[in-house]
C-alpha cells in the first residue's frame, strides 16, 4: 500500500467517525427538543430508546410574548416585598499598606491608615485572621491578614500615630 493510499484510508476513517458523531448529535438535538411537550418528570420512549428524567423548575415564558410553545403558569404565591436595590456608593474601599514582623514574643503589624481616628478602627482577631476595617471621610481601608503562629488569648493591643496603626499580638509562651 503506498503512502497516498493510507492517506485515503485515514481520510475515510475520519469522515466515518465525523458522520457518526454528527449523526449522535442530531439524535440528541431531536430528543431534547422533544422534551419541550413532556411534563416534568416521566419515562420517554422513542425510537428503541427510552429516557427517564426530572426536571427542576422550567423557565416561565413572558406574559406579553405570543407563541404555540408550551406554557407553564407559576403557582399562586402570596406578595412578597420588593427588593431594595442597593444604594449607590461613593465609598472606596482600600487595602492599607501592611509591614508584619515576627518578634520571639509577640507578632507586629504596622498598617498605613492616613487620616483615620482611633475611633473609626475596628480590629478583630478570630482564630488566626486578624481583620482590619477603618473609614475616613469617602475611605475604607479593608485587611485581613492570616496569622500563622499560635496566638495567645487576648485582645489586639493597638496603638495609631501619625496615620500608623501598629497591632500587638502575643504569642503563646512554648
């Protein structure tokens, strides 16, 4: 057999399985479009094969659009309150510039906040993320930080100077 010969060969083998799969997929497209007239759940016999299936809820179709395709009406539900739409916001959220040093008693974060008061600042620790949130004016200056080293119990010790906040936790002795 000569090289041009295979190549034919591989080419028949090609369009063969294409034509398969072409033919598969249009088996498919048919059936599924069938499944637009089937109730939700049920068993469907068609051609030699047979599919059991359940749908979830079906999309509802508009009340103004016209058309011959099935409907289905959604169930009487009482009124539910509308939705409020949130409110547009001028507030920009930040991540402050973070410095963390491990010292051997005491981890340090040093976090820029420029402008903030102490009593804008929220800082929590819950297990081993420290969590940063402090606003100014149109600012949020958002962190949260993954603390690896065993912690001990105890609030943060945090102290702000000139828009510097640095946060002292304590290790637990070992």
């Amino acid at each position: 057999m000569g090289r041009d010969d295979q190549n034919n060969k591989d080419d028949d083998t090609g369009a063969a399985g294409f034509t398969k799969i072409a033919r598969g997929l249009s088996d498919l497209f048919t059936v599924l479009a069938d499944f637009d007239q089937l109730p939700r759940r049920g068993r469907h016999e068609k051609d030699g094969r047979v599919m059991e299936y359940s749908f979830g809820k079906r999309t509802l179709v508009d009340e103004g659009e016209e058309g011959g395709g099935h409907e289905e009406t959604a169930p009487a539900r009482p009124e539910t309150p509308r939705r409020r739409a949130a409110k547009p916001s001028s507030l920009e959220v930040l991540e402050p510039v973070t410095d963390m040093f491990d010292e051997p008693g005491e981890v340090i974060l040093l976090f820029e906040l420029p402008g903030v008061e102490r009593k804008a600042i929220r800082c929590i620790l819950d297990g081993d993320i420290l969590l940063l949130e402090a606003k100014t004016g149109e600012r949020l200056y958002r962190k949260e930080t993954l603390i690896e080293e065993k912690l001990a119990p105890g609030a943060p010790h945090l102290t702000l100077r000139n828009g510097v906040l640095e946060v002292r936790l304590s290790k637990q002795p070992t």
